[in-house]
C-alpha cells in the first residue's frame, strides 16, 4: 500500500490511466476526484463491503 499526503488541487496518477484528485480537504473531511475509464468500475469501500455481506448470507 502506498500512502501520500496530498492538497487540493494535487493528484496522484495510476497506471498512466487513473488519475485522483483532491478536490477539497476541510477538518477530516476529503473530497476525490477520480478520472478513469469507463471500462474500470470505481466503487465506494462501504457499497462494495455491503454487497459482498449481502452475497456471503
């Protein structure tokens, strides 16, 4: 896993395809902005975790 500190406005590129960027930062609060392409499912942690809860009952 990497981890970088990143501001608003910076990003971070992914494989040449994937680019995240910080939009906002305000008292343990982020904002992302994610770019990719349409072929990639990008999908929130929680929504993913509930969908596999619901699948494994």
């Amino acid at each position: 896993m990497l981890v970088v500190g990143r501001k608003p406005g910076q990003y971070i590129v992914i494989d040449e395809k994937i680019i995240v960027r910080v939009i906002k930062s305000d008292e343990g609060h982020l904002r992302l902005a994610i770019e990719a392409p349409q072929d990639i499912q990008i999908i929130r942690g929680e929504l993913l975790q509930k969908e596999i809860t619901h699948l494994v009952q």
